[in-house]
C-alpha cells in the first residue's frame, strides 16, 4: 500500500525541526505518511501557499495562525492548530556597537540577563540619541503577526519606551536577518535559533537575551492546517500528529542531539554548520558578550512537559498581544482561542496525565 502524501511548508529555524524528524528520522513513514517538506523563506509566502492550497500543513508562527483565521492581514483562512511544535528558541542580538552603547549605560552591578536592567539601559541610550538628534535604533523582528514582535514589545514597553515611536521596529525575514544586521539596516533584532548565533559566530552580534528571559514558556510555530484539509481528511491528520509528537519526544532526548543537529544541518533543510544549530538543542549559547555563554534548559523546548499540547491560553495571550498593539478587536479572543485545537491532539495522542502549569507563561514583567 502507497504511503498518503502530505506537504508541509517550513522556514530554516531549528524550531522546524518536528516535522523535519518526522520526515527524516522515519517517524511519519511508520504513520502511512510520506511527508514532503518545503523550504521557505517568508513567513508571508508560508501563510499564502497554505492558504491557498499549495501546502497541507505548515510550520507556521502561532499568532500567524490566530491572525490569518481572524483575517487580521491580507488573508482571511479558516486555520486549525493541532499541535505546538515546542515553545521557545527566540533571542535578542544587537549590533556589537549598540550593545557596548546599552552595557556602559547599565546601572552598577546590573544583571545583564535582567531584562529590567538591559531595558532601563537602553532606553537611556535611546534618549542620549534623541537628544543628539540621531536616527533611533532600527530592531529587526519577523512578522508583524510573530512572538519576535511580542516579545521586543514586552521588553521596550517595561522600560518606559514607545515601541512604535521610540524605536524603528522592521520586517525582515529570518534567513536575512544575519544580512540585515552585517549591512546595517538593522541594529539588532530578535528572532528563532539558529539565527541569533550565526550572528555571534560571524562576529557582527552579541545575543542580549535569550528568549526565555522574557517569556519563560513562549508559544512560538504551531503545526497549521485548512480547516477544510482537516474536515476532508481528519484520519490523516491523526497520524500527522501522532509521527509529530513521536518527532518531538525524540528531539528532547540529549541521546539525540547529535543526529539531530546533523540531520538539520543539511543544505535543503537549516543549510547552517551543525555544531551552531547543536548549541540550540543543548541550551548553551556562546553570546560573543563580557560573559562567555548563556545556558539555560529551556532555552528550547520540544516535549518535555507536554510542550507539544495546544495550549487555549497561549492563544489568548497571543491575542491580548494583538489587541494591546491595535492589531485586533478586543471581542474576538474565543475565535483566536478556537484555533488551538486540544481535541485533536488529545484524540491523536491522549490526555497527558500531569496536571498543567498554573502559569502558562511566565512573564517577566508579571
């Protein structure tokens, strides 16, 4: 009998890497799938080619997602989320001249992984500039609709500044931001592993913060499908989410990081050395900063507590996200809850047994 075929949309960022081992490790052909991955560069071109039918299902950005069901952009696409593909992997980089500019402006003894201190620090850097009547700081995120976004937000908004005012916020696809940030179009920019470190590794960045400084548990990219795919083939559906979290559980096995890396590594896949995209998956990140690295165990996280489970109030932090920033209506956060679709994950895979964390998140403004 002849696999059933699926295809699937992704962008090079080690948080692709579930369907990716799904695909590669063989965990959809012991499903009946074939699974053929797609690489991409922008998130839009992700968003249209799933809508549009051009792919079956895709690593796409969770408030992308929500976005895109809402017709918040220029596609209005009913879309379901069956499965998380992990929470975390982001970081904040800054120009090597920006972040020497924030560090002689920190207060003595500040910790620079307290993103109070870091926010406290660059905000007197952007004042020192208007003062001078400078350019204000250019920080490159990935998508209006993206936690990148969010998360950059967050981090300006606690520090006293106006994020659409104060500081010059771009698009810029997460392939490019390396080249963004060596050609000067942006100073600095947050976006998903293994980007951050290419960066470091070039010599152009220093990685400010990790992710998870900001947002302990940070919803990032969900599996998305039609509504109409999945009306029209909810059998196949299961075992894509079933060969998925098999893909998740393996990836956070340290046994197999190794292969992972390796498998990641390759030119129609990340195209990025593997012991860079190795760093990622171990939580330990050379920062190219006074400190040699930052290490943290959940710096990415694919299933160790059942990260792979939809989460409702994930999708209705994203929307709060989009209403605090005029993006969207305040009355439409059950739509955007709807697009989290527990119910068939729960039927793929069953109910976990834990109980879940009472705070879903982790702010660090909180």
């Amino acid at each position: 009998m002849s696999a059933d075929r699926i295809r699937i949309g992704f962008i090079p960022l080690v948080d692709a890497a579930i369907p990716i081992m799904a695909a590669d490790v063989g965990f959809a052909a012991e499903e009946g799938l074939e699974i053929e991955l797609a690489r991409e560069i922008s998130w839009a071109n992700i968003r249209d080619r799933l809508a549009f039918g051009h792919f079956d299902a895709a690593h796409l950005l969770a408030p992308l997602a929500i976005s895109t069901t809402l017709g918040l952009g220029s596609i209005k696409a009913p879309l379901a989320a069956p499965m998380a593909l992990g929470l975390n992997g982001n970081a904040i980089t800054l120009s090597p001249h920006l972040y020497d500019q924030l560090v002689s402006r920190l207060a003595p003894g500040a910790d620079l992984a307290d993103p109070r201190a870091t926010g406290a620090a660059f905000a007197a850097v952007v004042r020192a500039r208007r003062a001078c009547g400078d350019e204000p700081p250019t920080l490159g995120m990935t998508f209006p609709f993206s936690t990148h976004n969010y998360q950059l937000r967050l981090w300006l908004d606690a520090a006293g500044l106006k994020p659409d005012e104060d500081v010059r916020l771009a698009v810029v696809p997460p392939p490019y931001m390396v080249d963004a940030l060596a050609n000067g179009h942006v100073e600095g920019f947050c976006v998903g592993s293994p980007w951050n470190s290419v960066a470091v590794e070039l010599g152009i960045g220093r990685i400010l913060h990790l992710g998870v400084d900001l947002v302990r548990r940070c919803p990032e990219k969900v599996l998305a499908v039609r509504t109409s795919w999945l009306d029209e083939r909810p059998e196949i559906a299961e075992r894509l989410v079933r060969a998925c979290v098999r893909a998740a559980r393996w990836l956070q096995d340290p046994a197999n990081r190794e292969e992972a890396a390796e498998r990641l590594a390759v030119s129609n896949r990340l195209d990025v050395p593997a012991p860079i995209i190795r760093r990622t998956l171990d939580g330990r990140l050379p920062v190219g900063g006074p400190e040699p690295e930052r290490v943290s165990d959940s710096y990415i996280l694919f299933d160790r507590e059942s990260e792979t489970r939809p989460d409702p109030r994930h999708a209705r932090w994203l929307h709060a996200q989009m209403t605090r920033w005029g993006q969207a209506p305040d009355d439409s956060g059950d739509a955007a809850a709807a697009v989290y679709r527990r119910d068939l994950y729960d039927a793929a895979v069953g109910a976990p047994t834990r109980a879940e964390a009472e705070d879903p998140l982790g702010l660090f403004t909180a």
